[in-house]
C-alpha cells in the first residue's frame, strides 16, 4: 500500500528507527573487520552484511510501527544525500569513450525490457497493472519506479504490495548475485560497473554490488544507474496519457521526473571536473558518502520481510525473475556492441 507523506517527520520520529539503522551498521562493519582478524580479506563488504541482517532482523522481529519513519528516512534521504556526495568523486574518464552511445543503448535496454516484462507478466497471467508494476519494477528502479507508475495506472494496493515485495526481494538476490557473475564473467572494472548498473534495481544495490570491485566500477556503476532512473521520467509520461484519463489513474507528479538527488549528483561530478571542490573536503564528502550508504543498506535489509513472500502468488516471482534474467542479457548485448571494455 502506498501512504502519502505530506510533510517530513520530526526529530523524535526518526530517532528510533535511525538508532536501529546505525545498530545494525555496526554489526555489519564489526563482522567485516572480524573477516578481515580471522582470515586476511573480508569477502563480504559491509554494505551487503548490513542489508543481510538487517533482512535476518525484519524477518525475525515483529518491529513496532515507531521504528518506520527513522527506517525510511535512513533508506531514502541518507541515500540520496550519500548519491549527491558521491558525484564528487566521481571519475567519468572511464566511460567518456562510450558518450552519447551509452546513453541512447540505455534508453533502448529500458525500452526493450519494459516491453519484454509486460509481455512476460502477462503470458504468465498477471493483471496489466500488475505487469505494468513489474516491469517498471525491473526495468527501471525497483520501488522507486512502482511507486511513482502505481497511481498513474490506478494500480490495485495489492498489486503494489505483490511487485514490491518480489522486487525488494529480488533486488537483495541480486546484489549478492552480481559479484559471483563479475568473477565468473571475467569482466574489467569498467564493463562490471556498467553491466551493475544497467541490472541492479536500485541504487544501493548497484553501490552494495560494486564494493568488492573498486571505486571505478562503483563510480561507473552508479552513472549508468542514474542515467537508467531518468528514463523513469519518459515512462511516466508515456503512462499518464495512457492510463491517466481512465481506470482510475492520477495525474502525473512532475517530482518523479527529476529527483533532486540525479541534480545534486551531476552538480558535484560538474564541480569536481572544474576542480572546484578543495581537496581537504573531497575526503570528508567522501567518508560521509560512505557511512551513509552503509546505513542505508541497513534500512533497505530492514525493510524487506521474506514472509511477505508467501503471500503473493508464484506467478509474480516468475515474471520477475524471467525479466531480471532478460535485463542482464540485454545488459551484456548492449556492453558488446558499444564495445565497452
């Protein structure tokens, strides 16, 4: 069910649930370091350690309602701050060869599997909102993307629950997917950052996924991402002059189209090409980016209950994964023909 916030929480709202966030941050960078006491490397990164418990605490723990708002304020506003303080690291040499190319193949692969997964979802027999949801779900940014097409196709609330759920799902498999695909694919650091970002659902997945790879391909990574969520814009409006005027659908809401956090990201990167942001403070931007996300993965693992799951119906984990599946290989066509290397 989507709820409509008309106003940010306050101070004692948050406080509960961001203690939790922050807790379970904790635990994750303690078990990396152990990783590192016992056996010399740490295999598992503490974004994906804080998303893993934080699923393990969800999943186990019946939370109170007083934990939600801090949840969603670490998942959602300490993530896009950590997005814009990330384009000040950002390096965009690595893809400056791919250019404009990059982008058109992008729009396309949105293209061709928004189309791909609604075909899918319903050859499997799911509602055209439902297979609506699941392919802007996948195609685009997951629940980002759901929420923003749910109330202009008058989307059913249980069928927003259902594609978020396997979504959120999903998208945690994928992140500890990515990095086993990265080795057994022998990609470079470029072609893994671009190949994350054109797959993973959302952009602490791609940031989770891409840790263990190094900053090139995280910094990549992240780029290719953000340039796949502002094909949400397009999709929306495509949707609305669809959908808006029948079945119950809302008028489009133009804050869907540009996330502050995508201007925010490509004002640093700008400032950073100039060499206008001094050096002492790249490093500080660079830390708070960094434990911010990690809080975030911790937000994003207590959000996802995995007995959601067996509420909704096999047909919609199939449409899901079968269009998750197809993504990835439109993602490894595209990087063939740009010749990404």
């Amino acid at each position: 069910m989507l709820v409509s916030v008309s106003r940010s929480p306050s101070l004692p709202a948050v406080l509960p649930g961001l203690f939790l966030c922050a807790a379970v941050t904790l635990m994750a960078q303690l078990l990396e370091r152990l990783q590192l006491v016992i056996f010399g490397a740490h295999w598992i990164e503490s974004l994906v350690l804080a998303i893993l418990i934080g699923i393990a605490v969800r999943s186990s723990v019946r939370l109170p309602q007083s934990f939600t708002p801090g949840i969603h304020f670490a998942a959602k506003t300490l993530l896009e701050i950590a997005v814009v303080l990330l384009g000040a690291s950002l390096s965009t040499a690595a893809i400056r060869q791919a250019g404009l190319p990059l982008v058109g193949g992008i729009a396309v692969l949105v293209a061709l599997s928004l189309a791909g997964s609604f075909l899918l979802g319903r050859l499997l027999g799911l509602s055209t909102g439902l297979a609506t949801l699941v392919a802007c779900g996948n195609s685009i940014c997951g629940n980002s993307a759901i929420a923003a097409a749910a109330p202009v196709i008058g989307a059913k609330p249980d069928d927003v629950a259902a594609s978020i759920a396997f979504t959120a799902l999903l998208g945690v498999g994928a992140v500890l997917a990515l990095p086993l695909l990265h080795l057994f694919l022998g990609l470079s650091a470029v072609q893994y950052g671009v190949f994350a970002g054109l797959t993973a659902y959302a952009v602490p997945q791609v940031l989770a996924a891409t840790a263990s790879a190094g900053a090139v391909s995280t910094q990549v990574g992240t780029l290719v991402k953000l340039i796949r969520v502002m094909m949400l814009g397009p999709v929306i409006l495509v949707l609305g002059a669809l959908h808006g005027r029948r079945a119950g659908g809302s008028a489009v809401n133009l804050r869907h189209l540009l996330p502050w956090f995508i201007l925010g990201f490509a004002a640093m990167a700008t400032l950073r090409s100039f060499d206008a942001i001094p050096a002492p403070l790249l490093t500080g931007m660079s830390a708070v980016s960094a434990a911010f996300t990690v809080t975030a993965m911790a937000a994003l693992g207590l959000s996802v209950d995995v007995r959601s799951v067996a509420h909704t119906g096999g047909r919609v984990l199939a449409a899901a994964v079968l269009s998750l599946l197809a993504l990835a290989a439109l993602g490894l066509c595209l990087m063939g023909l740009l010749n990404i290397g």
